[in-house]
C-alpha cells in the first residue's frame, strides 16, 4: 500500500570556509554544502574554523539571508590540537554576524582535548570520550566557573520566546568535534525543532 505521508524533508544548508570542512558536515547533518545564498532551504547552518576565521564570502552569505529571517545557527569546529578555542570564534562570530547566544560550553580532558560539553541552562553536562556518552550534573566548582557565561546567556535568553530558533531571531553558537561526536546531538536537538521536521 502507497504511503499518504506528507512529511516533508528539511531542507540545510550549510556555508563555511573550506578549512571547515563544509562537506564532512553537510554529510553529518543531511545537508547541502553551498556556496551562493539558497533562498528556500528551510535553515541555514554556518561554520566556523577558530584558526581560519571567517571569510567575506561566509559572512556575505549571513548577510543575505537577513532579508528573509531564515533559521541559522552557526556550529564552530573544536578540534583537537586547535589553538583557538570556541569562545575565540563565538567572538567573531558576534563581531561579523548577528548576536550569537552560546547555549553550551566546552569542556576539556586532562590533555586539553574537547570531550565534552555543558549546558548553562540546567548544568547538565555530557562527556563524549566515554561509549556510550555520560550525561550527568556539573559539580558545584564547575557551575561556580560558568557562572558569569549563565547569567549572560539567561539575560539574552528572557527575550525569547519558545520557538525563537525556528522562527529565525535566536543564533545558537554550538561547539562540535566530529572526531568524537561532540555536539552533533545538541545540533540535531535544534533541528527537530523546525516545522515538518522529521
């Protein structure tokens, strides 16, 4: 028997610098690597390379995309060995695009390496370097350390309204290693949020 279905596949695009590493992500996320501004995806995610910056064309890709309010959320690659981190480029970020909110932080190992994640609205964090993933609550000396970046975020965050990403006025600024998985569920979160999304 045909399926009736009417779900409707989500169109992504995805714009960066070819230091980023647009095409490995277009593969993680479903999506499409662009060079010129698509009008009719139904969001748009921008990368970020912490040691390359960000170029004209990406920025004049941001820029163009300000007409129609299209969803975006910019993902920053945290990778091992980088010697800019996740703030420096959420920093550009803000400087070159809108005003970026930074729903997670970053967490390193021992060693400096990207493992993990921390949310600043309810603490939780998820350490990626174990298999499967742990997902627990930060202890008080790290929510004494994040502090300040909470507060930040609640303040820009008592402005918004549920929905706010979907509806194309909140930026998330997400960190993501795709070495070992880092942040690719906390993108696909925010993804499922958009209408007719799988």
């Amino acid at each position: 028997m045909p399926s009736t279905s009417t779900e409707r596949v989500i169109h992504t695009s995805i714009y960066g610098h070819v230091s980023a590493t647009p095409e490995l992500f277009a593969t993680l996320f479903e999506a499409h690597h662009e060079r010129v501004v698509n009008h009719n995806a139904d969001v748009a995610i921008f990368l970020i390379n912490p040691a390359a910056g960000i170029d004209n064309e990406t920025i004049e890709n941001w820029r163009n995309l300000d007409e129609v309010q299209m969803p975006r959320m910019v993902v920053i690659t945290v990778m091992d060995g980088m010697e800019l981190d996740f703030d420096d480029a959420v920093m550009v970020a803000n400087r070159v695009f809108d005003s970026v909110v930074t729903p997670y932080l970053v967490l390193h190992g021992e060693n400096g390496t990207p493992i993990g994640t921390i949310s600043l609205d309810n603490f939780e964090t998820i350490d990626y370097s174990t298999d499967p993933k742990t997902i627990a609550h930060a202890d008080a000396e790290l929510e004494e350390l994040v502090a300040e970046f909470r507060e930040e975020y609640l303040e820009k965050m008592v402005e918004m309204e549920e929905g706010a990403f979907a509806a194309g006025i909140l930026f998330p600024a997400i960190p993501v290693n795709p070495v070992n998985g880092l942040g690719i569920d906390i993108v696909q979160k925010y993804l499922s949020e958009l209408p007719g999304s799988r």
